[in-house]
C-alpha cells in the first residue's frame, strides 16, 4: 500500500466539486455480508492521524475541540469513501449574531422612535 499524502493534499468532491482537504491516515472500506448487512471498517494510522486532528480543531465557546470529518463515496475499488475535512464553519458566529441582533435593535428603535415623533 503506498503511503498516505500529507494533509495539505486536496482533491475534488464529486458531488460538490468544491476543493476539499483529504483527512490522511484514515481508511475507510464497507463489506456487505449475503445477508444484506453492510459493515463498514475504518483503519487509522496514529500518530499522524491525531496530529492531523490536533492542527485542524476548531474549538467552541464552551473550550470543545472538534474536527468535522466528510465521508465522500470513493469511485475507486479498494476505498468506499474517501475522507475530508469539513471545514465549514463560523469562528465569529457569535459575534456575527451579535451584529444581526443589534441591527434588529437598532431598526426597530428607529421604528418606535419615528412613531412616537409622528
């Protein structure tokens, strides 16, 4: 097996087809039984995959660390799907609330105002 690229390898997303991070040391390969169960095995190489994880956290306002993970449908044979860092998300989302609700406010202080003027 070849060894697994550094993360700052991109690849397309077949059904997004937006550039996305491919999550390295993390295998992912489903085997579907004649009963019609489908298992789905995951293979992960340590160390590298947790330093992966350590460089790409997002951490919320409760001090969380997380790390969003995509699982794409491979077209290759040997791989199910392939893994990639979802990196959607909102490091200001509060501060972005913030903004909304005080432009809400400050609307409709202008709004009561210009009545009671009225």
């Amino acid at each position: 097996m070849a060894k697994a690229k550094k993360a700052t390898k991109t690849v397309e997303a077949e059904t997004t087809k937006a550039q996305s991070t491919l999550v390295p040391n993390l295998f992912i390969n489903d085997h579907t039984f004649k009963t019609g169960t489908t298992v789905i095995n995951i293979g992960i190489k340590l160390p590298d995959f947790i330093d992966f994880l350590q460089n790409n956290k997002r951490v919320d306002k409760n001090g969380s660390s997380w790390v969003n993970i995509k699982f794409i449908p491979s077209s290759k044979e040997n791989r199910s799907h392939v893994p990639v860092l979802d990196e959607y998300w909102h490091k200001d989302a509060q501060s972005l609330a913030d903004d909304v609700f005080s432009e809400d406010f400050e609307k409709e202080s202008r709004a009561v105002k210009n009545k009671v003027t009225a």
